[in-house]
C-alpha cells in the first residue's frame, strides 16, 4: 500500500549538477516522492521525510552533512555498497543504502518503503557499470563516466590517489585505471593540468542555499 501523501525528500551533494539531475529523475514520479529542495553544501531549510544524501565526490565529515541535513531519515545513494561503507556511515546513525544503478521507479519504490519504516540495503540486479544513464555529474558533456568524473572531482580538491581510494571506497588499481581513462578524455597528462582543467570546468564544490529544484538557476 502506497503512502497517502507524497514522500517528501531533499537531495543533498556538493555540487549543484548532482542534486538538479537527480531531482530530474523523480519529475515522472512527483505524485509519490515530493522534492522538496536540493541542497548543495549549505543547511537544509525544511524539515522533510528523507534527505537523500549522493555520495558523489563526498568529502565533508559525515557528523556535518548529517547536522546539516534536516529530516526524519537519511538514505546514502552510492555506486559502492561496500560492507566497510556501510559500517562507517551506520556508526553514525545511517541505515538505509540505496544502488546508484537502481531506476528511477525502483528508487522512488524504495524511498516509498523507507518512508513506510522500512530499512536496509537496497542493490540493483544490473551490472556494475559507470556508465549508467542515471542522473548528472560533472564533466559528462565531455564524455567522463560518474566514476571518471568523481576521482577528477577529488583531484581538483587535491586529494590524492590513496585518499581517493579511501573516500571511494575501490581499490587504488581501480583509481589509476580511472585516471588514466579520464586523462585521455580530457586531454591532460598531468595532476596539475588535471586540476587547471577540472576548476576551469565546474569541478570546486557549490555553496548555494537549499532552495526547491532548480531555484538556483531561476
């Protein structure tokens, strides 16, 4: 039985691209889960039923984007369902986990289930596959897979390769292969113009206050 009222959810990244895609995804969707705002690196304004929270490029302390999340639940959407993910974001309260590669009707499913008490771990059946026509991020124009996108993301901010990993959650072999795929799309053949090409091309987190979908670009 579906709830009576529309699930009411915010949508929290770093970058305004991230957030505006996925609220996109849920537009078919809008009479079962109500996005309420997108909040991008500031404090959600209204208290709602669940901030989906997209690990893309997370770099903020888990206590901060928890805090500054204003809701009754909080879901962590990520490509990595990864047992030491979980366990880290679970010590903090996060128990719900939902599949990157879920569609948008099996995600508005299980925010449905979520918001009705339900809890858990939520994968898809479809392969692994960072290439997935599931949202927006950064640097797609120009041919970067989220995965790609996400490690270009990190080196911007100057993290490096072993801290890339860590906050990915893959191996270092699977963040060298991404670098390297990513350098060819770019066209760059070093860290430093990776990070010249990645702040001239909306690569630095966004601070723009929570606001409803596409407020920001209004």
């Amino acid at each position: 039985m579906k709830p009576q009222t529309p699930v009411r959810i915010s949508i929290v990244n770093d970058y305004d691209v991230v957030v505006q895609g996925l609220a996109r995804m849920f537009e078919p969707f809008k009479d079962r889960i109500q996005v309420v705002e997108v909040s991008t690196n500031q404090p959600g304004r209204e208290r709602v039923d669940i901030a989906l929270i997209d690990s893309f490029a997370q770099t903020r302390d888990i206590n901060e984007v928890l805090a500054a999340a204003n809701a009754e639940r909080y879901v962590f959407y990520s490509w990595s369902l990864k047992p030491e993910l979980i366990e880290t974001w679970s010590r903090f309260g996060v128990i719900d986990f939902l599949d990157k590669r879920l569609t948008a009707e099996e995600l508005a499913d299980a925010l449905e289930r979520i918001a009705r008490g339900e809890s858990g771990v939520v994968s898809s059946d479809y392969p692994a596959s960072p290439d997935a026509d599931l949202g927006q991020w950064p640097g797609r124009e120009y041919g970067l897979s989220a995965r790609e996108s996400e490690v270009i993301a990190l080196i911007t901010q100057g993290f490096g390769n072993e801290e890339i990993a860590a906050r990915t959650f893959t191996s270092i072999n699977t963040v060298k292969t991404n670098i390297r795929t990513a350098y060819r799309k770019i066209g760059v053949d070093s860290r430093t113009r990776a990070v010249l090409w990645g702040v001239d091309h909306g690569f630095r987190p966004d601070a723009i206050k929570a606001a409803r979908p596409d407020a920001a670009s209004e």
